[in-house]
C-alpha cells in the first residue's frame, strides 16, 4: 500500500502522544522530526542499494556504485536496526551513536545536524526505565511507516520528496502551534511565506538568502516559487541562510534535504555580528532576492561585538558603536540595544545587489520609534530604497498576538514613491480581510490575491492601499505609521437621541413598576 502525506503525518502525531505529558510541546520537534529524517534516510538508502543490486550482477560494480550514492547509512545506523534493538537496555545511547555515526559517515551533507540532540537525557525524556520506554514506543511509532520513494504516493503535480517534505513542514506548524510563544524563532506561517515568496517574484537564477533563516520554511517557499516558474523542471538553487539557534538549523538542514535541495548553504550563528556567507575578499555577500521572518524587538542584539568583555556607558553597560562593524552596516546609524529590528533590516540592505529587493516581516513599532531608529528609517527613505510596507492582522503568527507588517525595499528602484496596504482590517463591504480561527488569525488565498493585486497594480485602493509621495512622508516626519496614509475608518451609526430619550423613559417607568411590586411584597411579609 502507498504511503500519503497524511500517513506521515499520523505516524509524527503518534510520536507526540508519546512523549504528550512528558516532555514540553515545544521539545517534541526534537526528537520526533529527527526519528522522521532517520527512517525516510534508511529507507531510501536501503531502496537505492537495493536498485543497483538489481542492475549489476558484478558484486564489485555493484559496490563501486554504492559507494557513488550522495549518502551512506552504515548498517548500526539505520532505522532498521534501532527497532530490532528497541528493548535494548541503553537504547537511548544507541540512537546517539547511530545520529553520530550518520553525521562521521556524510560530513558534506549532514556535519553538527544531530548534535543538538541528546536521546539518551534523563534529564528531558525521565529516568531510565521511562527513558526507554518511551525512545521504544517512538521507535515504534515509525516502524510501519514507508518511506521509500517508490512508496510514496504524491499529491497532485507534485513528486514523492514534496510530499515528505510538505509533511515534515506541516508538522513544524503544528508543533509551533503547540509550542505557543516558543514557536516564533523557527516557524513562519505557511501563507506568510506564500504571501512573502509572492511578493519578491525570485527568478531561477536568483540567489536567494534568509538570514534568520529558523526551520528554513520560508526560504523553501521562495525557491520553490522560483521553480514553479520552470515548470518544475529545474532543480537547482541558490539558497543561502543563516540561523543562530542550534535546534533550528539542525531543522533548516533536514528540511533542504527532504526536500531534495541538497546545495543549500544553511550557516549556523548570529547573522549580525559573525554573518558567514561572504565573498572571497571578504566582504558581505550580495544577494538578488532577502526574505526573513527576523526575530521581533531582539534585546542584547549587538552583544556579539563584545567581544572583549568591555563595559561603557551608564550603568557600565556596552555601548554599540557603528565604528565596531567592520562591514559598515550601521553608518546611518546604531539600533538601541533593546531593539534589533533596524540591525536585522540594515544587515539585509547591505546584503541586497543592485536591483534586488527585500520582503521581512516586522513589528509595526519600526514604522513609527524615534531616536535613532527615526533617523535610520529617515536615511532608507531618502535613499529612496523602501518599496512598500504591508499591515498584517494580528495575531497571525505563533508566539506573539501583536500585529505585524511587511517591508519591501529595493536596491536601484525607477520610482520614488511608497505603497502602504492595509490587510489588517476590513475592505469596503464590511467583510474582514483575514480569517478569524480559534486560536491563530488566518490568510486564505483569496486574501493573498488581493494582497499581492494591490501590490503589483501599486495604486490606490479604498480602505486597503495608497501611493504615499515621497513629500507626503517628509511631510509626516517620516513616521510610516499605516492609519496615516490609508484611511479605514469605519464610521459609526448616527445615534438617535429621541429613540435614546424614550428608552430610557421605558425602563424608568418599568423600574418603578418593580418597585412598587417589590414594596408590596415586603408588607405582606411584614418586612
């Protein structure tokens, strides 16, 4: 029987009953997904092996073969193996020394993807016996599962690694979705990265690059929306990223794989101040196409620079200083330490080539604070390098209930102008342009059509957009504040007082009436 996408999926939620009640939700992610990678690298392993078994009847060709594959999975390293040993008495040992030994065996493809993991941790999965009992039943929650290629059933226009990789996708969704306010580091909503991917229209031969990169979603989401334009019929991407968190990027890393993008380039560590991704004189690398879902309001943003330890200021804090950035990234001027949102945005303007735009999501508070963020956001606007900014609902992300908003910046732009949308309310017939879910707020598709409509017709439209001059936003002392410039203002109801005044009167005399009953009532009883 064909393995579906909602096979996956069934099999990843037994694995979260497992450890359900046992271990935080926003832990389950770590254990689960790797097991998942495991099993699909076993058995694709094992399948391809098994094929030029098949096509060479020579052992020595067929073994020469085998030793050409992209990735090798020694026999104690394969899933196969950990579950004929599931009752063994250190089997959380054993899975670490098979994620090693996956790691020793491929260094090019899978180097440090593991070694944020511990199985074998009493002090995350319980003491000994729960300890196996548990690293059992997930064992076994797998086991049925086939994830062979030739196994997989695609969904529609789609091929087998997309179907496991939607699903290890919708699984980090789901776990952010549990993870609650931990979630918002590594997960960006899928129509978000939809919305996003739209909005930057990357072309094949485009570098792309995420430098907070999380679970590496939305930078998928970008090179594939450059490869539906080839038709699906070319493969290779030039995807870079960056992600300081040690869990995430071990993330990012299996997903590019499940995916069959096995060239990405996913660096771990602090964008700001250790960027990894430079040219060969050692300089910023530039990119076409800058995507993020950059971590909101980071405090200590610039601690990296210290390295020194050097204490300045008031209260011997350290002080950032734009002379301490050897890329000249904070020329215009340095983020207050509390706030990283400008540093994150600086950094990917410096990295965007000529004629490359930008697309990252931001909390609103970058359109509006003064001091040196006012005079930062001053120099991008008449560097005429901001494209647009894009109100979002709230609650829209996991992790944070506040709205949030899209800035678009282009490098070289033919226009001077600024377009503000306003998504975050209601259009003109009263409906909303989101939709209301128990918990998260959701863009349909229909909501994204009309996002990305008013973006590319960059004209102004009742309640939802307009064209900002450049005067305009001088005039507004270059506060980007939306409700500025796009007016949805809803008005109220006239009220009629006289309907008011007789209302009143109503329930006075019905007041009364109750009254006097009430009075009646307390003299029967000789109260």
């Amino acid at each position: 029987m064909a393995t579906t996408r909602k096979d996956i999926e069934a099999a990843i939620w037994r694995g979260a009953n497992t450890f359900r009640g046992a271990i935080d939700a926003a832990n389950y992610k770590d254990y689960i997904l790797p097991m998942l990678f495991v099993k699909y690298l076993s058995d694709s392993y094992l399948e391809k092996v098994e094929k030029l078994e098949q096509k060479y009847n020579d052992p020595v060709r067929a073994e020469r073969a085998i030793n050409r594959l992209p990735f090798a999975i020694k026999e104690k390293h394969r899933f196969s193996w950990l579950y004929q040993n599931r009752y063994n008495d250190n089997l959380g040992e054993l899975i670490n020394i098979a994620l090693r030994g996956i790691e020793d065996d491929n260094p090019s493809l899978f180097t440090g993807v593991f070694r944020n993991i511990d199985f074998n941790s009493e002090a995350m999965l319980g003491n000994h016996n729960q300890k196996n009992t548990r690293l059992r039943e997930l064992l076994e929650d797998f086991e049925p599962l086939d994830l062979r290629p030739s196994a997989i059933e695609p969904e529609e226009g789609k091929v087998a690694a997309d179907t496991i990789g939607d699903a290890y996708e919708y699984m980090i969704g789901e776990f952010a979705r549990q993870a609650g306010k931990k979630a918002g580091s590594f997960f960006t909503p899928s129509e978000v990265s939809e919305l996003i991917a739209r909005i930057v229209n990357p072309k094949i031969s485009d570098t792309m690059y995420d430098p907070t990169c999380g679970s590496g979603s939305l930078l998928i989401r970008t090179g594939k929306k450059a490869i539906e334009k080839e038709n699906g019929n070319i493969k290779t991407l030039a995807l870079y990223g960056q992600e300081m968190n040690g869990s995430s990027w071990s993330m990012a890393k299996m997903n590019m794989f499940l995916h069959e993008i096995m060239d990405a380039r996913i660096a771990w560590g602090d964008s700001l101040a250790n960027p990894m991704h430079l040219d060969p004189d050692g300089n910023l690398m530039q990119f076409d196409v800058i995507v993020a879902n950059m971590p909101f309001s980071q405090d200590k943003w610039a601690a990296g620079f210290n390295t020194g330890g050097e204490m300045t200021g008031k209260g011997k804090q350290f002080k950032m200083e734009a002379s301490l950035d050897k890329f000249h990234r904070f020329d215009w001027g340095v983020p207050p330490a509390s706030k990283g949102d400008w540093a994150f945005l600086l950094h990917m303007i410096a990295s965007l080539k000529s004629g490359g735009r930008i697309a990252a999501v931001a909390p609103h508070g970058v359109l509006f604070r003064g001091a040196s963020e006012g005079r930062i956001r001053q120099a991008v606007i008449e560097r005429n390098l901001l494209d647009a900014v894009i109100g979002l609902p709230a609650n829209l992300f996991y992790g944070t209930g506040i709205p949030a908003c899209i800035l678009v910046f282009k490098k070289n732009r033919n226009r001077n102008d600024v377009l503000f949308i306003d998504a975050s309310g209601k259009d003109e017939k009263g409906h909303l342009r989101y939709r209301k879910d128990k918990n998260q707020n959701r863009l349909e598709t229909k909501h994204i059509e009309d996002i990305v409509k008013a973006y590319e017709t960059r004209s102004d439209i009742i309640k939802l957009a307009h064209v900002a001059t450049l005067d305009e936003i001088k005039a507004n002392e270059y506060n980007l504040n939306i409700p500025r410039y796009v007016d949805t203002f809803e008005e109220e109801d006239l009220v009629n007082i006289e309907e008011v005044k007789n209302n009143i009167a109503n329930i006075q005399k019905e007041l009364a009436e109750v009254e006097a009953q009430m009075a009646e009532y307390l003299k029967e009883l000789g109260l």
